[in-house]
C-alpha cells in the first residue's frame, strides 16, 4: 500500500513539475511566438447570410460578426519589428519624489 502512495506522489509531482515546466518555457524565450503572415487570413471572404427554409424561424443574427472592408492599405513595419500580437515593452517612470 505504501508503494502505490509513493508511485502516486511521484506521478503528482512528474505532472505539476511538467505542468510548471510547460508554462515557464514561454518566458524563457524557448516557445516564441511567430507573427502571421497577411496570405494567412487576407483571402478570408464573409459568407452569405443563412437562407432559412419556409415555415423555420430565422436564428437571431443580430449579435453576428462581420468582417469589415479593408480600404486602406498595410502600414509598413520593419523586418525586425515584434509581433504587433505582443503588447509593447513598457516599463513605467520612476515615482517624483515630493519637494520638501
């Protein structure tokens, strides 16, 4: 009976310790995130709205994406540029100290 409590403490901590591992990777910069490319969602077209047979009630679409028309070109970006899916590095101003 010991054994198989020992098997099972040492499973818990393989899988919280993996789990751990797992999550940490990202800011160690081992898992990066990669910027997509515009071909990758450029061609994407909206579908025509759902055509309901008769006697069917029409599902309530109001709340229903849509993809807006893209009238302006992209904004040129350097090659070393981040992700724009990356928020900015910010690091805040150190606090004024009061006057005496």
């Amino acid at each position: 009976m010991s054994m198989l409590k020992s098997v099972l403490k040492i499973r818990l901590f393989l899988v919280c310790f993996g789990t751990l591992m797992l999550a940490g990777c990202s800011s160690w910069g081992i898992f990066k995130a990669s910027c997509a490319k515009p071909a990758d969602f450029a061609a994407v077209v909206d579908n025509a709205p759902l055509k309901v047979p008769a006697g069917r009630d029409a599902p309530d679409t109001r709340a229903a994406l849509t993809i807006p028309p893209l009238d302006t070109p992209e904004a040129p970006r350097p090659a070393d540029a981040p992700c724009i899916d990356l928020p900015p590095k910010f690091t805040p101003a150190p606090p004024k100290r009061p006057q005496a």
